[in-house]
C-alpha cells in the first residue's frame, strides 16, 4: 500500500509539473503572438501616416521682383496695345504713333532707351498746351507705377513735321488722361522725328504681330528707333507667360526681326 501511494504521488507531481510546463509553453506563445500582432499593427499604421512634406514656395515667390512688377501690372491692364495706339494717334489730327509705353514695366529700361525725340521720356514739367489732365496732375512727371488711376499708357504722336505730343491714356478704361504738346523740343528733334518717320513704312501694329508671332505673350512698349545709322528699328518688347521681357528688334521697312533680346530678370 505504502509502495503504491508513494507511486501514485509521484505520477501527481510528474502530472502537475507538466500541465504547469504546458500553460508556460502556451502563455510564451501567445505573449509572442500578441507581440507579433502589435508590432505588425505598429508597422501597418507607419505606412498610412504621411510623410511630413516641405511645402513648395509658391510660384509668385519663384518670380523675381521685376517678373513680379510686370505681372501686377498687366493682371491691372484692359486696354491693349492696339487699342491704345489707336486712341492715341485720334488725338492728334495727321498723327503717327513713335513711341508707346505701358508705365510700370521695365520704366528703367525704356528710359534708358534714346526716344524718337532724341530729348529722353516726357517729364511733364511744361504747361500743356493741347487738352487739361482731368485730374490736374498735368504738371507732375508720370510715376514709375501705376497710380491711383491704375496702369497707363503713354504714347508720344507725332506731326507731319516731326512735332511730338504726348497722350496719357488710362489702361483699364480707355480714356484719355493727357495730351499736351511737348515743350522741350527744338528743330533738330523734330526734324529727326520726322526723318524716322519718313523712312518707317511699316506701322507699330505691324511690327508688334511679328514680334508676338516669334513669342507669344503681351506687347508692352512698341518704339521708333536707330538702328546704328542702319535704317530705322520698331522696337517691341513682348512679356511672355513666364513673366519675363523680350525685345525685339524689327526692320522698319521690311518687317524682319534685326535683334532678339531676354530680360531674365
């Protein structure tokens, strides 16, 4: 009996400790399941949680600030060339259109540019004599932007005999701002003035197309000039959809383009 129980106790024990190996085995493994399932949770949700991105500057800021000058300007700008150069020349009877230019675009490079005066931009420092400014301001010299008016466009007409007018005309509405004859010119001017003009036989208009159909974009300054005793150049700057200046030189009389340049900037 004694041998018996003590077999039947052993048998217990040997028993015991292996159901109590088993739950070990078996909690190990599901702690490691449970493991397994958290960190392939983890890892799952580290793919759906975007990337922290560094936002892209926006395409003003790419701009530089003349490209920045010229897009305020003309988003500003109704009235196109060729509707400006048509009310300028109606303002002076036998007139013919030498210069125009939308104020606020590159005005440091189109002053630096001889006008067909050879006298520089107009300033405006002499009595008008054609029609008053309508907002009194026919004495002050054009501002370097548009002003409160908005943009402008200034055109320089000139007589049969060289006699150069200048005719401000508002680019939003049309209207005629100014046009005054200009004050400061002498004989050789006008005669120069009328010298180009006799050798130009072809118009602004005409020019402009060649100009935008080699770059499209906005004509913003079509001029008269010397073509380095070579006959005369329309010069024409285009400003194309990436905001930057191109400038044409194009043949006076026969339209073909003598000079390219890109204004970067």
């Amino acid at each position: 009996m004694n041998s018996a129980s003590s077999r039947s106790r052993t048998l217990k024990t040997v028993g015991a400790l292996g159901m109590a190996a088993a739950t070990a085995v078996l909690m190990t493994g599901c702690g490691q399941s449970s493991d397994s399932a958290t960190s392939a949770a983890t890892s799952e949700a580290a793919k759906v949680v975007p990337q922290k991105q560094t936002t892209s500057p926006s395409a003003s800021a790419q701009l530089t600030e003349d490209q920045q000058e010229r897009k305020k300007v003309l988003d500003a700008t109704k009235v196109t060339f060729d509707d400006a150069a048509t009310t300028a020349a109606g303002e002076v009877a036998g007139g013919k259109l030498v210069d125009l230019d939308l104020e606020g675009v590159d005005d440091d490079d189109n002053d630096q540019s001889p006008s067909p005066t050879g006298s520089g931009s107009p300033t405006g420092s002499a009595s008008p004599t054609g029609s008053a400014s309508p907002s009194g301001t026919g004495t002050s010299s054009p501002s370097a932007s548009p002003g409160s008016e908005g943009p402008v466009w200034v055109a320089e007409v000139a007589e049969k005999d060289g006699t150069v007018h200048t005719v401000r005309i508002n680019a939003v509405d049309g209207k005629v701002i100014e046009a005054r004859v200009d004050a400061d010119q002498d004989a050789d001017d006008k005669k120069q003035t009328a010298d180009r003009l006799a050798q130009a036989t072809q118009t602004p208009q005409q020019a402009a197309k060649v100009a935008t159909e080699k770059k499209k974009g906005t004509v913003t300054s079509v001029g008269l000039d010397d073509n380095e005793g070579d006959g005369v150049v329309w010069q024409v700057d285009v400003v194309g959809s990436d905001w930057k200046k191109t400038t044409f030189d194009v043949d006076a009389k026969n339209d073909t383009i003598v000079r390219e340049e890109t204004d970067n900037d």
